[in-house]
C-alpha cells in the first residue's frame, strides 16, 4: 500500500567499526545485495521514491553512487553526531525553500535488511489510528543485551513512558527485556520542535533520537509501540558474525518462498539464492547450486549440482548440467548446458541448442538446435540454426589489439580441431574440414580445407628404428 502524507528517513551514515571494514556498513551485502537497498525495496513499497531520503556520512560518495539507480534523495551529515544529530539534518535540508516537510515520518535504519514491508506498513496504521506522536517497533530478542530498552506503562501498555539505553540502565529500572528496533513514526511537525533540546549528556557524547520519547510523554503526547512478529526482522549487523546470520535468514527465506511457488530443491542448506532471484515452478535445483544477482530461471528446468549462475535468463526446460558457470548469459527453452560449461557475458543460446563439456563462449550467438558439444571457444560469434561445431574449435577473435566477429550460416559443418580467424564468414550449408585453419569467406554449401598436404612416406618408421637401435658388440652381449 502506498501511504499518503508520509515521507521516509533511513539513516545510511555510520561507519561500522565493529566490522573491521573498509567498506561502508551499509554496502556490506546479505542475500546478494548491500544491506541498504532491502531497506530501500521496503521503503518503496510505502511511499514514492522521491519522498524517501538517505541519510549519508561515512564514506558518502561509495554509498551515494552505489543507490543512485533507486532515485532516492539523499542528505549529508557531515559529523556522525548521533540518530539525533541525524534528524537535526534531515530537518535542515526538509526546510529548505522548495522542500516539502511531510506530516509524519518514519524512520529506518540502514542496516536492518530483513524488515518486512508488511510489518512497516502495521506500524504506520497504528500510528495513524492512535494518533501518536512516535510509534516505536519493538522485539524481544532471546538476549536484549547491548539494545536499548522500551519501558511501557503500567496502566496503558500500548503507551511507552521512555527508552533507556544499555549504557543507561540501572537497578532501579524494571526488568525489561522489550528492545527499540531503531524503527520509527513520528508526527514531524512534533519531532522537529523537540530536536532542539536534545543534549550529548550521554555515554556516547551523541544526540540520541530515543530521547525524543521522554520530552513527549512529559508533553503529554502519546508515545506508543508495536511489537514485531519476528525478532529476526529487525535485527543488524555490528560484526560479520551477525552479518552472514542475516545472509543465512534471508536465503533460508528466499529457498521457502521458492519452494512454496512449486520449485524443488534439494539440500536448500547448501544452495546460495539470492534474494532477487526467480525460478519457475516444476524447477529442480540440485544441492550445492549458486543462482546469484539478478537471475531468472522458467520452468521444469534442471540445474544440477556445483553450477553458478548469475545475472542470466533461462528460458523454460533447460537443463545446467553439473559445474557450469553462467554470467549474463541468455538460454532458449529446451537448451542443454555442459557439463562445464562457461557462459560468459552476451552469450546467447538458442531454443535446443547444445554446449557441452569444457565449452567456453563470450558474446556469441548460437542458434536455434545448434551444437558445440566439446572443448570448444566461441567468441565474438553470430552462429545460424542447426550448426555442428566439432570439438576442439576455437573462434580466434582477438588480433592482439581488437575483437572480430566470426559469421556462420545455418546449417554448416564445422570439423573437429578448426580455428576460424575473425573476421570470417562461412555461408550456409558449408563444411569446414577437419584440422583446418579458416582465413578467408566460405560460400555457401562448399567445403573449406586450410591445411597441409598430407604426405605419407611408407616403411619410414621401420627404417627411424633400425638406425637408432644399439649397436650389439662381444662386450655388451655378456
């Protein structure tokens, strides 16, 4: 649903010491994907993405360049002051002559990657339907350690009296194992008139947003919280440890949803899916299979055990025999791949078409029924219907300064052990004999021979033996 009166923050500027990283913690990828943009893929399915606001810092040009293709806007927070500090700015740049201030706001963290839109969504209505002035997400983790602590009230449990820190809790506070998600809505017109009092009167020396709930419960505006169904969702990352734990809950996930939709897997534990991947239902997906970035896989196809495939389209009935490497690779119904086959880039595979064992191909064409079923390099090719190309073939493309392209025509022959040298072309119906090196055009249904003579000289290999065999003397008898 797309929620009216709504803009979204997600706070994007930490570093992520913890990790031990050079990278912004943000970029750090589950599921195939930097942490930042599931945050992103949920917070669109909620509002427009021009009212979605990144909020950047730490290494801001990496996290900026790497989100561009979303839309979203993005505001800089020069110093890393705090969730608060955070807010401080984002209120500076919303007030801006030509901004909009949203009537409410919710706001996200930039590394909690399993959110579900459906749980924001919730958390908005009521929101909405209590008239709070902040709804807090909550979750009760199995250890609450090292998360701020959401009190509520007795009287009211829905109504929250105040979020203490970890830092912050003493003896005198109830046992509360209720965590703050870092996940928010506010009323921004509230929000904004109290960012101003905020203080660094604190452990860390920051400006904590969490501190926003107690100024408003003392105003006597309503502070409430709802609890998330599953811990999991809104958990991050502080180490890599936790990082892969979210990689390995995502993907569990993405093996569900898949086999909930009629795709068989095997051994989903050993499968890495990333999350953006689709697959047909009838689909069999062997044990230890990598289908990675954007892949699309059609139906009653087969991908066998130890293939990786990433950011390619397989049409329906294709069958990945085991170990084959697809990358931005096309595949036509009916297609049969490998084993071992490398798909390389702009590969383009027609319906029923074959590449079998130890084939390589990079930007090729190969059409519909044709074949190349051994030991063979196809680069830089436009290859017709109903071709044979025997083993051992190689396109030679590459001229040590640029590439060429190699044209065959449907219906051709190509022998085993050719090397056709770009730019060539062979006509249709044409054979290539055996062994030959191809230099020059070949018309249509003739046959090419570019190779030596054969010259056989009889009785020449008896006569090599005789004169290289010892002589035998007295002495080397005994």
């Amino acid at each position: 649903m797309e929620l009216t009166g709504f803009a979204v923050a997600i706070m994007a500027a930490g570093k992520g010491t913890r990790l031990k990283s050079k990278r912004p913690k943000v970029l750090h990828e589950v599921g195939g994907r930097p942490l930042l943009l599931h945050v992103i893929a949920a917070a669109r399915t909620l509002v427009r993405t021009e009212d979605i606001y990144c909020i950047v810092g730490h290494e801001a040009g990496r996290v900026r360049a790497a989100v561009a293709h979303t839309g979203v806007n993005f505001v800089l927070q020069e110093e890393q002051l705090g969730t608060g500090h955070a807010m401080q700015v984002l209120k500076a740049h919303l007030q801006l002559p030509g901004n909009r201030v949203p009537r409410h706001l919710l706001v996200l963290s930039g590394d909690v990657p399993l959110i579900r839109p459906e749980t924001l969504s919730a958390l908005c209505e009521l929101h909405l339907l209590e008239r709070a002035a902040m709804t807090i997400l909550t979750a009760v983790p199995p250890d609450p350690t090292g998360y701020g602590r959401v009190l509520r009230s007795s009287v009211e449990p829905i109504e929250v009296k105040a979020i203490v820190e970890q830092r912050a809790l003493t003896s005198a506070h109830p046992p509360a194992p209720e965590i703050n998600a870092g996940i928010y809505c506010f009323e921004t017109e509230a929000l904004f008139a109290k960012l101003g009092q905020l203080s660094t009167n604190n452990a860390h020396g920051e400006f904590y947003l969490t501190d926003v709930a107690a100024m408003l419960v003392a105003d006597r505006r309503r502070v409430i919280a709802l609890k998330a169904d599953s811990v999991d969702e809104v958990l991050g990352a502080n180490t890599i440890a936790e990082m892969m734990h979210l990689d390995q809950a995502m993907r569990a996930a993405t093996a569900r949803r898949l086999m909930a939709e009629g795709v068989t897997i095997f051994r989903p534990d050993t499968c890495v899916i990333d999350s953006g991947v689709t697959v047909g239902p009838d689909t069999v997906i062997e044990p230890y299979v990598q289908l990675l970035g954007s892949t699309r896989i059609g139906s009653d196809c087969r991908i066998r055990s130890y293939s990786v495939i990433q950011h390619s389209f397989l049409g329906d009935s294709v069958t990945v025999r085991n170990g084959c490497i697809l990358d931005g690779a096309r595949i036509g119904d009916g297609a049969v791949l490998g084993p071992y086959a490398h798909l390389r880039p702009e590969s383009n595979i027609g319906v029923d078409a074959h590449v079998g064992n130890f084939c390589e191909t990079k930007k090729v064409t190969l059409g519909r029924g044709s074949k190349a079923n051994h030991l063979t390099y196809l680069g830089d090719a436009v290859i017709g219907a109903g071709v044979n190309v025997g083993a051992g073939v190689i396109t030679c493309n590459y001229d040590g300064v640029n590439k060429h392209t190699t044209t065959i025509g449907d219906g051709v022959f190509v022998g085993s052990d050719s090397t056709l040298v770009a730019p060539v072309s062979i006509g249709d119906g044409a054979y290539v004999a055996a062994g030959s090196c191809i230099t020059k055009p070949v018309p249509a249904d003739a046959l090419a021979i570019g190779r030596a003579q054969q010259v056989t000289k009889e009785g020449w290999a008896s006569k090599r033996r005789a004169a290289r065999a010892p002589v035998r003397t007295a002495e080397n008898k005994a």
